[in-house]
C-alpha cells in the first residue's frame, strides 16, 4: 500500500535540499537540484522546476508554476495565478498582487488574475506588479518600481508608477541604438534590433 504522505516520497527521490524550517505540502511537484531555504512554505498542486532556488521566508502558493532555474530571494510571496518561465530573477521583498480590489469581506478567490513573467526576465528589489500585467522576457524592473501595464521583451522600467526608461540585453546591460536601430551587449558584443518600438535578438 502507497505510503499517506506521498510528497515525501516525491523529495527522497529528487535531489533537494530543504532546510528543517521549511513547510512543504502534500500535492506540490519539485524538480532536481532544488534549493528550499529557512521558514519558507510550499504549498500545493505548485511546480517548482529543477535548479530553483527558495529563499527565506518564501511562500508559494497554490498551483503557481516556477520554470528551471528561478532565483527567488528572500521575503517574496508568489501567489496562485503567478507563472514564471526559466531563469526569472524575484528581488528581495518584490511584491505580486492577484485581486485587482480585495476586501476582507468579500470572496474573490474565484477571479484571482494571471501574471506571466516570461523567460529571463528579473524584478528588482520591493518592486511591485499589478496583477495581470505581463512581464516580458529578459525585462529588468528597477528596484522599487510599480508596475501597472504590460512591460516588453527587453524593456527596462524604473519609478512608482513604472516608465520605461530603455532597453536591456539578456545579460542585463543596457543597449544603445545606432541610426540603423542595431546595439550591442556591452559583455556578449550579441547583437540586437530595435524596429517598431520592439526589440529582438538577432541570430546570424
């Protein structure tokens, strides 16, 4: 006969590491290699996939979808209707929201809002998204900044509310454009094009 607790199962079978503070629910799936640190709580029918990394005090909530290799630092609650792709970064204490007008009183969990944070992209530091915006791939949001409308593949945004302010590489340097609309990565010297208000990488 199967055993009761059968998350426990799903982790001595995968390598993890979790500290003893941490919670992890029944009903949560947990790829390799991840890293679940101090007083943080998996909750479940969550996905957390391989090479993660679970800060301190990290809740994540219900059916919330972490791709390979998300970086979650310390204090970050992901809340159910959040998907983040491979290789996104939460800053410290950044915030998500769910309910565009919670109230105490009145019972919303039937409409909590999707946010996707797509591949590569990193929050900065007590940042703050809007539920429902999405956050495009390799995007960097300022520490501190509030984000209030969707945000573009590559854009860089600082402020409450958020304004973009450039555009950045996927290693994070910010890029400028010659009158032909072609940058560089400072560190990669990989090329980009920026057409139309959007950026794109360009492949030879």
């Amino acid at each position: 006969m199967p055993p009761e607790d059968t998350i426990e199962i799903k982790i001595m079978k995968t390598k993890i590491f979790a500290h003893p503070t941490a919670v992890i629910d029944k009903g949560c799936t947990i790829g390799e290699n991840v890293k679940i640190w101090h007083f943080s709580h998996i909750m479940p029918d969550c996905i957390i996939g391989d090479r993660c990394n679970i800060g301190q005090n990290v809740v994540v909530s219900p059916l919330v979808v972490l791709g390979v290799n998300v970086k979650v630092q310390n204090n970050v609650s992901i809340y159910t209707g959040v998907i983040c792709e491979d290789d996104v970064f939460l800053g410290p204490s950044m915030v998500f929201t769910n309910v565009i007008n919670p109230r105490s009183a009145v019972n919303r969990k039937n409409e909590y809002t999707r946010t996707l944070v797509k591949k590569g992209a990193s929050i900065g530091a007590n940042a703050t998204i809007i539920c429902g915006n999405e956050i495009g791939k390799y995007a960097l949001i300022g520490a501190g900044a509030v984000i209030t409308k969707p945000v573009p593949d590559y854009a860089l945004l600082v402020g409450n509310p958020a304004k973009q302010i450039g555009w950045v590489s996927e290693y994070g340097h910010r890029l400028q454009f010659d009158d032909n609309g072609f940058g560089k990565c400072s560190e990669t010297n990989e090329k980009y094009q920026l057409k139309n208000n959007k950026v794109t990488k360009v492949t030879e």
